[in-house]
C-alpha cells in the first residue's frame, strides 16, 4: 500500500510553525494530496485533555520526568488512533510539533537530558520517526513577544505555562533544536522564521517540492 508522509514542524514559542502548517496544508491540497493537519500535544480527545494538563498552572506544576511521560501518553495516543492510521492510508500528516519538541523542552529547557526520552520514544513509537522536520528558527526575545502579542489578539489565556518559563529555559529549547537538527541533517531543515511568513512558506514549499519529487 503507498504509505503516507509525515512532515513536523518544530520550534521554539512564536515562531510560526501553526501558520506554516495551515500554508503548508492548503499547497498539498491544491496538489490533489490527502492531508491531515494536527498537533501536539494534542490531536486526539484524549490527548487534548493531556494537552490542558501539561500548559496549564504553574511552571513547577510537574516533575520533569512525569512531564515527558505526560507528552509521550497523549504522543501515544496520537500516534495509535490518528497518525498511523493515517499514513496507512496513504495520507500524508502535517504535525504541530512532535518527539524533538519533548527533546528542546523537556530534555534541554528542563535539563532532563535526552537519552531517557530517546528510550522512551523507541519503545511507545515503535522507531517511527519524520519524514521531514522543520525547525523554525528565531530569536527568543522575539519570539516571546511574538506569542503575547498572539495571545492578546486570540484573547488565549494570558501566556501558557511554558511561555511563562524563564528566558535562560527557552534560549535552552532553542539551542535543543537547533542541536537535533545539526545532527540529523537528513530529516531537518532550519528555516530562519525571522523572515516575512510569505517568505518561509515559499523556502518551505520549494523544499517539500525538491525532497518529495512533487
Ligand atoms: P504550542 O504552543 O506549540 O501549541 O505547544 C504547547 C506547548 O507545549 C509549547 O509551549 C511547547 C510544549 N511542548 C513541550 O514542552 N514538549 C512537547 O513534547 C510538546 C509536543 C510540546
């Protein structure tokens, strides 16, 4: 059976992946491709009710370690009921986020370290991995201000509970993932999310265009 592709999309607070995603998902659609959009933490019903846990309360509210196990119940269940069926059905998954972000948040920002979390993901996802993965890379002061303003506009809860981590936390996360996708070049792509949003789609797109043949 011709096996879906799954393309996530990673980076740090405010740096436009959520818009990304959605110019992504109409391009393929125009394409005549069969697209899933979703996210994590989340994309289930179960896997949201996880999501309202782990974004909300306090920045101390979990232990690390409980944290990571949080985001792989709700990736599990993710993975189980949508994306694997998914994929085998030939579809293709644009995701919001998925295994490098537990790896910069909780591994780097929370200084857990990877090698837990890597064992963790090799068992509850049985080796899958992306595709293709895009980090979208910006400074942390402007992607902080990015996702308030964002905020305030969507009249969302003042801040989530990562936002509200410190600064010395997230510019962790960043080098996280900037250290992901230096050692798996293969999957990942940096794309600078300094740049108009115009901009990122068409590098996005061209890049989508070039590695899947489209
Ligand atoms: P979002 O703001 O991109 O929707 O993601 C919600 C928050 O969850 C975001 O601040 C990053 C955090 N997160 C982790 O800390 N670890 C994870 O594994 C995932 C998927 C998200």
């Amino acid at each position: 059976m011709n096996q879906g592709k799954f393309i996530s999309f990673e980076g740090g607070e405010g740096s436009g992946k959520t818009t990304q995603c959605s110019m992504l998902e109409t391009y393929l659609r125009e394409r005549g491709i069969d697209v899933v959009l979703t996210r994590e933490p989340g994309g289930t019903q179960a896997a949201d009710e996880i999501r309202a846990l782990l974004v909300s309360g306090p920045t101390d509210r979990w232990d690390p370690c409980a944290e990571v196990l949080l985001h792989f119940a709700a990736r599990r269940e993710h993975y189980v009921r949508k994306i694997k069926p998914a994929l085998e059905h030939g579809k293709w998954v644009i995701c919001d986020r998925f295994v490098d972000s537990t790896i910069a948040y909780q591994g780097w920002g929370h200084r857990l370290g990877t090698e837990l979390i890597e064992q963790i993901n090799g068992t509850v996802l049985e080796g899958f991995s992306p595709n293709l993965t895009f980090v979208l890379d910006v400074i942390v002061d402007e992607g902080l201000k990015r996702a308030s303003n964002r905020d305030c506009v969507n009249d969302l809860q003042p801040q989530d509970r990562y936002e509200r981590m410190q600064i010395s936390f997230h510019e962790r996360v960043r080098q996280g993932f900037l250290h992901i996708a230096e050692n798996d070049p293969k999957r990942c792509r940096v794309v600078n999310a300094s740049q108009s949003t115009q901009r990122i789609h068409l590098i996005i797109v061209a890049l989508v265009d070039q590695i899947f043949s489209l």
